[in-house]
C-alpha cells in the first residue's frame, strides 16, 4: 500500500507550497440586489392590512406548501410586527384562509421562524 498525503490546510500550508492553488478565498456576501427574498416573497406594508398575507397563505395551501415566506417592508418596525402577528393576528389570517374554502385547512398551531438581517418572517405550515 502506497504511503498517502493529504493536502495541508490553509492556515498550514505557505506561499512556497503548490497546494494554496487549492484553497480558495470565499468573499463575504453582502449584495441583496439578487437576494431571493427580494423577488420571491411578498412585502407586507401596513400592520393590519393583510389581504396581502391572505391571498399568499392561500396560495401556498393550494400549492400543498410546507412553508410560506413573507418580507415586512422597511417601513414598519419588524419586531412589533412580528409580535402582533403572534399576538392573534396570524390566526385571524389563518381564520379568514380556512374560510375561504381554498382547499385544505391550517391547524394554529403553527411556527413561525424570522429572519430580522432580510426582514423575513417564514411560516410553517401545518395541515389539519
């Protein structure tokens, strides 16, 4: 059996060894011009208004989604949307989806995961 060598690490190896060609330099992301909630997920604008979460979950059920993605824009404090959506208001958008007849019924009892660095709130959605 042939002895084996495996190429150093990174931090090990110096600019004298042929092996830094295979260590590659990853940079920081940190463009959201392309970010996938920025195209993909609908912006709730105004706490109280959500016709636009509605129609989303809604979609989402037909679609038989496990999870459904929304950003709350800029113009609203993230944090006291997201504690009011906990404090009743998302089971009244469940409510109103599972009243419109748009195919299988939410359970509440539901997480719901943020994201505070994109502004994303993210539900999961569990079927009765």
């Amino acid at each position: 059996m042939r002895d084996r060598t495996l190429l150093p690490l990174q931090n090990e190896a110096d600019d004298s060894e042929e092996t830094h060609l295979n260590n590659y330099f990853v940079p920081e992301c940190t463009a959201t011009e392309y970010n996938y909630f920025e195209y993909n997920c609908d912006v709730l604008t105004t706490e109280g208004e959500y016709e636009v979460l509605e129609d989303g979950i809604a979609t989402a059920v037909q679609n038989e989604a496990q999870y459904y993605y929304f950003k709350v824009s800029e113009s609203l404090d993230f944090q006291t949307t997201y504690d009011t959506l906990m404090a009743g208001d998302l089971a009244n958008v469940i409510k109103t989806v599972n009243d419109s007849g748009t195919g299988a019924q939410l359970d509440y009892n539901t997480y719901v995961y943020s994201d505070d660095v994109n502004r994303v709130l993210i539900v999961e959605l569990s079927y009765q």
